[in-house]
C-alpha cells in the first residue's frame, strides 16, 4: 500500500540508467522536489546480461570456456553498477536525504521500472529523459 502524501511521509523513486541524464534528475530532485523527511529510493533496473543488446537481444550460444569469462564481467558489472549508483546518489547525501539504493535485473527495463515502482509503492517516480535536447529534460510521475 503506497504510504500517505500528508505528513511528509512520501515514497519517491529515481529511476537511474546510470547517465548523465539520471544524474540531472537526481541533483533536480533534490534541488526542486524531494523533503528532508521523504523516503528515497534510487532505483536501477540492469540487462539480466551484460552480453544482452538492444539490437540483437540475448545470447544463449556461450561456449563452455566463455561461462568463466561471462560470469567474470557480470561480477565485474554488478560492481561497476553499484559504484555509479552511489555515485548517482551523492547529492542526496550532500543534502543529507535518507535514501536506499535498490537495484534489479530483467530484460525488459521499461516494464520493469514500473512493476519495481508498484510494488515499492511509490508515490511518484522521477527520471531523467535521453534526447538531443540541448537542455536536459526530466519526468515526474504522480
């Protein structure tokens, strides 16, 4: 159940990408939108592969000699994923926002942010827009 607006008591999800433009929307937050007493969550939906690409999607032909290899650049992602999110996250701590980092992994990152955003039950969702904008652009979702 989604917690009360009233009081300050507020869920507020960012999702990040891990771009610039998530970390635009997470230093606007903090800047225009987010209370000391509200709940953050960054959250970051990653490919359930490195090896997965928007282009040819994921690849189940890994030879035997390639599984150590592949499961070495996951680690080495998840690790890589972790270090840019508290990164992401460093103006929240500057303002002295309680936040948690929440992060997940799913081929359909779209749909996952969403389903992640219900079930958290969050009052709104912010992230930031990729485009060839000249200013970044962001989105709030009440």
């Amino acid at each position: 159940m989604p917690l009360s607006t009233q009081g300050g008591d507020r869920k507020i999800a960012i999702a990040v990408d891990l771009s610039d433009e998530s970390a635009y929307a997470v230093k606007w937050a903090v800047a225009n939108y987010l209370r000391p007493d509200d709940h953050v969550i960054i959250l970051h939906v990653r490919p359930t592969s490195v090896l997965y690409g928007a282009d040819w999607g994921a690849s189940d032909q890994i030879l035997e000699a390639d599984k150590e290899s592949q499961q070495k650049m996951e680690e080495e992602f998840d690790a890589f994923t972790v270090s840019k999110s508290s990164d992401l996250a460093k103006p929240l701590l500057d303002a002295h926002i309680p936040f948690k980092i929440h992060i997940v992994k799913d081929h359909d990152m779209k749909e996952r942010i969403c389903l992640e955003v219900e079930r958290l039950g969050a009052n709104a969702v912010i992230m930031g827009s990729r485009g060839r904008h000249e200013h970044p652009s962001l989105y709030v979702q009440l």
